[in-house]
C-alpha cells in the first residue's frame, strides 16, 4: 500500500486521510434539483404513510438539537 508523508506521520495519531476527503452531496447538486428531489421523497413518504413523514421531521429535529450540543 502506497502513502504519503501526511498519511505516515498522522496515521500512529488517529487521523484518517479519507475521513478528511469525504465529499458534500450537498454542494454537489444544484438547490433548485435537489428541492425537486426531497418534495418528491416527501410526497412518497405521505403516499404510502403519512407518519412516516412526520417522523422524519422528528428525527430531523433530534439531528438539530445534537447538533447544536457539541
């Protein structure tokens, strides 16, 4: 396995070089797409359960508030 001089060095002290890299799907997707894509995964979850979508929003603000702790 080949490394490089960062990955040497850090590596014995817990860093993870790819942990570093991981890409933002995010920042990736143009917003006016990626709406259009979570109304439609909203809409599917109402379609075949209505709860399933209000317990998303209340995942959603547990993600919120763990957030906020750290």
């Amino acid at each position: 396995m080949h490394q490089n001089a960062f990955s040497e060095k850090l590596t014995p002290l817990g860093f993870k070089m790819f942990d570093m890299l991981v890409v933002d799907l995010m920042h990736e997707v143009e917003l006016g797409v990626w709406k259009a894509v979570f109304i439609h995964l909203l809409r599917l979850l109402e379609c075949h359960n209505e709860s399933l979508k209000h317990e998303m929003d209340r995942r959603q603000v547990l993600i919120g508030f763990l957030e906020a702790r750290h």
